[in-house]
C-alpha cells in the first residue's frame, strides 16, 4: 500500500501525507490532518470515546461525497452518540451501492499490538454481519497516531481470551 492511503472495509481511502509500515504483520497507517483529532495533545483525559469516532465518521462521509453518493452521506449515523453504546457499532456507514457498513472504533494511547476490550454485544454483532462490520484500531493515540481495520467477524480477525464473569449469588 502506499503512504497516504487508509485501508478500510476492502478499499483504500486516501488520506494524505501518511505513512505505511509493517510492524509484526500488521500494517500500520500514520494519520494525517485529515483527522486533527486524531493528532490532539498527549493530555487527552475526560474526552469521551467520541473524539475517536468522528474522525472516522468524517472519512466516510468524504468517501461517499467524492464518489458522488451525497444522499448515502447524509445518512451516515454516528450511533454511538445518537442511540447510545449497545447497538454493539459506533457508526453506521454505507458501501457506495448502499450496503450498510457497520463501524466500530477501539482505541489506545499504547502500541498497535495492545489487547483491547470486546463487549459480548459487539462480538454478536460482529458475527450476525460479519460481511459489513468492520472494527477500526486506533493505536498511539495524541503521539503519532495510525489506525488499521480488522472486516469481518471478530472471532475469525481476533484472538479472544474471556475477560471478566456476571456473578450471581446462590441461593442460601
């Protein structure tokens, strides 16, 4: 791929002034000013999961414009925000032919190999439309940012460990 170009969903967006690179099989993508949120101060505490997100809603909205599709962009929802947390995506995009493209973005200060969160939601989701989910890692968060998309369902792009238990009390 070549510097400037954001691989998501199975197309390149470019993106310019990027920078590509392989790092431990993963290709990683370095943003640009495209996305100035992305590339904020290191102090980013108290700023909610939507300073993440919007880049990326912003992105697809420039994609389905460019490509003439004004009226799919106009739908673009950022869900997270509009119905809350638990529709198991942050953003609901569309493919230029009008297929729904469900965006979920996971974000970390640390390096692209960190582990990160799944809620049994988003795994469901991911398996139930695994044709159009597409989970967006966003890694060095307010250093030198990049990002890198894992399409399709979550068990077949992720190794899953289980995290954490509901406990329930029994009966005396």
């Amino acid at each position: 791929m070549r510097e400037g170009v954001l691989y998501l969903g199975g197309k390149c967006q470019k993106i310019g002034g990027g920078l590509g690179r392989k790092t431990n099989g993963l290709v990683r993508r370095r943003g640009s000013g495209h996305c100035p949120e992305l590339l904020g101060d290191a102090s980013t505490r108290g700023l909610g999961p939507a300073i993440c997100e919007k880049p990326f809603q912003d992105l697809e909205y420039r994609r389905l414009t460019k490509a003439g599709k004004s009226k799919l962009a106009a739908r673009i929802d950022h869900v997270s925000q509009t119905d809350g947390d638990g529709r198991g995506f942050d953003i609901l995009s569309f493919e230029e032919n009008g297929k729904e493209r469900l965006i979920e973005v996971k974000t970390t200060r640390s390096r692209a190999e960190t582990p990160f969160f799944v809620s049994r939601n988003e795994l469901k989701v991911s398996k139930e439309r695994a044709e159009i989910y597409h989970l967006v890692r966003v890694f060095n968060f307010g250093h030198a940012p990049g990002w890198f998309p894992l399409s399709g369902s979550l068990d077949a792009t992720s190794v899953l460990e289980p995290n954490d238990f509901t406990a329930l009390p029994k009966p005396a």
